[in-house]
C-alpha cells in the first residue's frame, strides 16, 4: 500500500464541520469531492509525523488514505 495523506476520520459524525474549503465552494461541495476522491482508497491507521505519534494522531480523529499501489 502506498500513504497518501492522513486525514480526519470521515465517518465521524462532525466531519463535514471539519472539512477545508476553497474560495468559491461550498462546505458542501468540498465534502463531497472528498467522499468521491476517497471512494477507491483504503481507509487505515494514520502515519506518525515530524510533530505527532501515531497515538496523538489516533487520539485526534486522525486515519491514513492509502492506495492499493
């Protein structure tokens, strides 16, 4: 598998709220262009950081987007 980011849990009930926006979209529009680019990954443990563990990271929501690659 190959790491392709971490990435607050999408299943979580509040992660819409938590979603980054562009100038000129909605919350809306980028939620759903996360649940569409997320489709064909792997959802997994997230990857420790220069800054946080992986234990901080799982304590804050976090997971990994892999690709099957």
């Amino acid at each position: 598998m190959k790491r392709l980011t971490n990435l607050l849990d999408p299943t979580r009930p509040d992660a819409e709220l938590y979603i980054r926006t562009m100038i000129n979209k909605t919350r809306l529009e980028a939620w759903n262009r996360q649940q569409e680019w997320l489709k064909d990954k792997i959802i997994g443990e997230p990857q420790a950081t220069s800054m946080y563990t992986v234990e901080q990271l799982k304590l804050m929501g976090m997971v990994g987007v892999y690709t099957a690659q």
